[in-house]
C-alpha cells in the first residue's frame, strides 16, 4: 500500500478541505453540500477510509476522515485514491516513538530536544495513568536526579515577612501530607487540529494524564514565609537549565495569581501514584496546580518568588502560553494587547477504547466505549458520544471524580446497524454550560486551549 498517497490526500484535507472534498468525493461542491453520496464518490471515499460508510449522508464536507487524520491512518486503512493530490509535498514521516527509560515505548515523540511526548488517547484507559504512560513536557534540559532527595532546598522570598529556605525533609516533616487525583494537562493540548497550523508542539490530546500526587499544600508552606497584603502573585523557578545551557538563564519561569496560589488543591508534591516523583516529571519536588496549564506545575522546584504584580517570566510574555481576550482572524498578526495568561484549561473528553483505528468483528452489533473528562477548574456536566457524524447523540454514563481535579470516566454503549467504518465522537460539557467545539475555537498563534471534539476511526468487518 502507498503511505505516500495517504498523506497526500491528509495533507490535502490540511491544506484546502474543500479542494480534498472535491477530491475525495469525486466532485466539486458547494457551500450547502450535504451528504449524498452516490456512486462513484461514495466508492472512493469508503476506499479512503477502509470500509463502506453507513452514514455517508451525514459527514460534513471539508471533514478530515478520522481514518486519515492525527497523521495516522487507521489501521487496515488502505490507500486513498490516487488523484491531483499526489502532487502534494512528500509524504512525512510516520509518528515516531519515545525511547525513554520506565516510559511506555508506544508515546509519540514530539521533540527530543527539549524532550516532549504524548500519550496515545488509548493508553489513558486507567482511572489512574500509569506513570509509564504519563507525557512528559520539558522546556529545557533534563537534570540529573538528585542524589538526596530530602536535602533538596527550596528558597521563598519576595513580598513574604520572612525570607525562608526549606528542604524538602522540611517540608515533609513539617506539614500535613494530602494525596489527590489531579489531571496534569498541558496548555498546547490540542494544538495540532488548530488550522492554520499553530506553532509549537502538535499535541493531539495526549498532552495529559490523571496521576495520584502526594504533597503538602502550598499555602501552607507559604504562609510560613508570611504572605504580604502586596503579594498578588507567584513567580516559579526549577533547576533545569536552558537549551542554551546559560545557567542564569531560567528555562520556564511562570506564576499564577495569589489566590490559586492558596487554593487547598495547590500543592507542592514529591509522590507519584505512590512512587517518589520521578525524575523526568520533575522529582524530587515540584509545584502542582490542577486545572490550569501544566506549565504553571513548576518541576524540579527550587525557588517561589511572591510579586506585587503579575509575573513576567519566560513562559508569561508575548504570545507564550497567553490566550486571546476577544477572538482574531485565525493565522493573522496578533496584537498582544489582546492576550492574558492562560490559566484554567477548558473542557475536553477523549475516548480511551476503542482505540482510534480499531477493527471489530464483523458483524457487531453492540460497541462498547470507554473515556475520560475533565475541565480545569470546573466539573463536567455531561458527556454525549455519536457514530453518525453529529446527527444523533447519546449521553455517555459519566462518573463522579474521586475528589475535585480528578477526571470523570465515562462509559457509552452504541447500536451499529451493519457492518462499516465508522467515526465515534466524543463532547463533553462543562459545570458552566460550555461544550467542546466541532472545529479547535479561538484561533492563536501558538495554539492554546484547542479543544476540539475527539473523534475515532473504527472498522467493523
Ligand atoms: N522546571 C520546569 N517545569 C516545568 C516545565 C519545564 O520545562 N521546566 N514544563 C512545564 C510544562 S509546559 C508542562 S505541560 C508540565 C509537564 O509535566 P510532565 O513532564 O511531568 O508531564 O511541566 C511544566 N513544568
Ligand atoms: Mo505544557
């Protein structure tokens, strides 16, 4: 089979949806084309996808099939028709694989310098992410372990009574531990169904896990400094050093408002389902702040700064993990008056079985799916799933969290009427009302808060 013809029609859909359409379904269309697929196109477009198409009336034109789309056919997915489009760019590589020591060898490299990988949505089955299975998102270099952990000094200064240098034995000999369920997500989750393309990092919806965290609250360890009425915001520092290896030169130095700062769910934590916090996710000790963009848990934490402004770090300025107030033209020059921080992260669901690309038996009637849920500092209300494009949709059983932070499994059941390929979606509402967009919403140059309804590819027969 010809990856190469795969790509190009992908790279197609990427690049002009409507053009692919026309492409794909073997005919130009129009702005109100739905559906209809006689004949010929329906032909080529089930060819593309793998599988006769039960409900070809109801896919919206310009979709990218999901059996084409994320870079990763479908499994059993065989070549997409040969048309213009194999004139398109050569074909990319296929998703490469992280080889890290305790890590799961099937998550996706994104970079190796700085080190990024995400997790597959199907290997975020359990209630609890494995930590081999948990994505990792460096800025910088990698440390190297500390040799003793409880010696580990962290420094608090700024607008507090008293400047304080505590150790990590400290802390834990000092303060009540609490363990929770937090999801760690990162703020580009979701980036790489942002069109046009936005830079950075194309995380699909692998950048984010659920771990149990062990730590001391941060208020606590903070008010032992002293916060001062003028402390109205955190600034973070950790021992990673730049890429370009000047040591006075922070990797990531981000903040958050003082009163998440004090929230009882923030904490600083040196656990990890149970295991001391490994090295690659920050260990011994990092910051934890569930809800809002991973960029905020500040690993291989060294050093909090309390400032009597918002802080300006790098990882806070310019176009860097900052989210427009009202929305602009997607692609066009953004005006940075128009950012603020990005700070909780919005509602998303992924499905977690089957897998995107499964096969299933021919002749199944009943498909079971599994999923998770979650919303920054909100709660999920309610998550729908549909195998019909959109047309029809059932609400999913939605589970409570294990405690506020944790994400809510989900379980669905849906009735094929025959064979074929089909797309299960996934959209998840929030405690506020808010539902996942079809489409990745409010466009920015480096893609935040993308998040789009997840969709599988799933053959049956
Ligand atoms: N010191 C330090 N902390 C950091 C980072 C970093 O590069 N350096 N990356 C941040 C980002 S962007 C994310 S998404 C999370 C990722 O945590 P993980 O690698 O444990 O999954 O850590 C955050 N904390
Ligand atoms: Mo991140």
């Amino acid at each position: 089979m010809s990856g190469k013809i795969e790509r190009s029609i992908e790279e197609l859909y990427q690049d002009d949806a409507e053009r692919a359409d026309a492409v794909a379904f073997g005919r130009e269309v129009g702005p109100s084309r739905r559906g209809f697929l006689g004949g010929g196109a329906l032909a080529t477009m089930s060819a593309a996808v793998g599988g006769a198409i039960p409900f070809a009336a109801f896919m919206p034109g310009g979709l990218i099939p999901a059996a084409l789309a994320q870079g990763q056919p479908a499994a059993g997915a065989p070549a997409a028709p040969a048309a213009p489009a194999a004139a398109a760019p050569a074909a990319p590589k296929g998703p490469q694989h992280l080889n890290f020591p305790g890590k799961d060898p099937k998550l996706v490299l994104l970079g190796d310098r700085p080190l990024v990988a995400e997790t597959p949505a199907e290997l975020l089955d359990d209630a609890i992410t494995p930590i081999g299975k948990f994505y990792i998102r460096n800025n910088g270099q990698i440390p190297d372990p500390a040799a003793d952990p409880d010696k580990w000094k962290i420094g608090i200064d700024g607008e507090v009574n008293k400047t304080v240098e505590i150790t990590l034995g400290e802390i834990k000999a000092k303060f009540k531990a609490q363990t929770r369920r937090f999801v760690l997500e990162c703020g580009g989750n979701g980036r790489a169904f942002f069109t046009p393309a936005a830079r950075g990092n194309q995380w699909t919806n692998g950048g984010a896990g659920c771990a149990q965290w062990t730590g001391v609250r941060l208020a606590d360890v903070l008010k032992m400094a002293g916060v001062k009425p003028s402390a109205i915001y955190t600034a973070h520092y950790g021992a990673d050093v730049h890429l370009s290896g000047d040591a006075k030169r922070p990797t990531l130095s981000r903040g958050v408002p003082i009163a998440k700062a004090m929230d009882e769910n923030s904490m600083i934590v040196w656990a990890m389902n149970g295991e001391p916090l490994p090295n690659i996710h920050g260990g011994p000790v990092r910051l934890l702040y569930p809800g809002w963009t991973g960029s905020a848990s500040q690993k291989w934490l060294t050093r909090i700064a309390l400032r009597d402004k918002e802080h300006d770090g790098p990882g806070m300025t310019g176009f860097s993990y900052r989210v427009p107030i009202k929305p602009m033209v997607p692609g066009d020059k953004a005006d940075p008056k128009n950012f603020r921080v990005l700070m909780s992260m919005p509602v998303r669901s992924i499905i977690t079985s089957p897998a995107n690309g499964a096969k299933i038996a021919a002749g199944t009637k009943e498909l079971k799916l599994r999923g998770a849920s979650w919303a920054g500092d909100l709660t999920v209300k309610k998550v729908d799933v549909s195998i019909d494009f959109g047309a029809t949709w059932k609400a999913a059983k939605l589970e409570k969290p294990a405690n506020k932070y944790d994400w809510q499994r989900f379980t669905a059941s849906v009735t094929l009427p025959s064979d074929g390929y089909y797309e299960v979606w996934a959209r998840a509402t929030d405690s506020k009302g808010a539902m996942q967009p079809h489409q990745s919403g409010i466009w920015n140059p480096q893609g935040y808060g993308g998040n789009a309804m997840h969709r599988i590819a799933v053959l049956v027969g």
